[in-house]
C-alpha cells in the first residue's frame, strides 16, 4: 500500500470511531440495578444512590409500598421538598404522631430518580443493622418505588431491571 491509501484507511477508521463514540453518548443510562456486591457483602439488597458527593444506601423494601428516609440522613443540602402530607407510621417503635414526606432526586450512575420518603427515626434500626453487618443505611424503597420506575427484582442474577 502506498502512502496515501494508508492515509485514507487511517481517516477513515478515526471517522468510524468517531461516529461510534458520538452514538454512544446518546444512549440513555443504564437501566439495571446491581444489588450483587451488597448481598454477596453483607447479606442484604442494598443500591447506592447519590446525591451530589453523598452516597446513600438504600434497603430494598418489597414489603413496604411507601419509601423511608432515616431522618437524621437528611441534610439543608439535599435539596429536598417538604410535601403537604403524612402519615402515621407502626412498625418503626413509632408513636402515633404524623410522619411527614418529602420529594427528593437522587442519582444512579447517570440515571435520575425522583420519590416521596416518608422521614422516620430509623437510628435504632439502623444502628442494629450496623453493628451486625457493617452496612451503614440511610433509608428503605418500597414497592411504590419499584412500581413507579417499573423496575423487577431478579434475585437469581442480583440485579434490579426495567420491564419492557
């Protein structure tokens, strides 16, 4: 090959993967949830979510429709909506005062989300959960959750997965 057939090939292959990176960069986040790591580590379905910097960790909660947010996991920086609404809440050792919700984002990888957490004192719980397993939480997702983002839980592959 001559020089300039070399030059066209070399054009033409830094044109491709250009095409190619452009393509992908369209795409839209991922659509699954890895839950692996946590149940391999600690024996619970746990999914990291952030916040900025912040990283929360969250129970998956199948068993519960609302969502919870532990309410000493929430700071003035989280941007969160206070909503116009509660709920009594048992279970939790609660009293029998109105719990409150609020709105907030919260990120995995590139991919947003957007729920209502129900703010509860979950420290006890919590705490329990820390001493026996190492994983330190800072809220459970409920099924409203789930169902909201149409997302499945496969617990043969670890992994949360939208329907389609």
């Amino acid at each position: 090959m001559n020089g300039i057939t070399i030059m066209f090939f070399i054009m033409a292959l830094v044109i491709i993967l250009l095409a190619f990176a452009i393509v992908n960069s369209n795409k839209e986040p991922a659509t699954s949830v890895s839950f692996k790591e946590s149940m391999d580590l600690v024996g619970y379905p746990v999914i990291t979510f952030y916040i900025g910097e912040r990283k929360l960790n969250f129970l998956l909660d199948t068993g519960s429709n609302s969502s919870f947010i532990n309410k000493s996991s929430l700071k003035e920086d989280m941007n969160y909506i206070t909503l116009n609404k509660g709920t009594v809440v048992t279970g939790f050792k609660s009293d029998d005062e109105v719990k409150p919700f609020i709105s907030l984002e919260f990120y995995y990888k590139t991919r947003k989300f957007e729920d209502e957490f129900c703010v509860v004192d979950l420290s006890q719980s919590f705490d329990t959960i820390k001493r026996e397993s190492g994983v330190v939480l800072h809220g459970l997702l409920g099924s409203k959750f789930f169902q909201k983002y149409k997302y499945i839980l496969d617990f043969d592959e670890l992994t949360a997965y939208i329907k389609k």
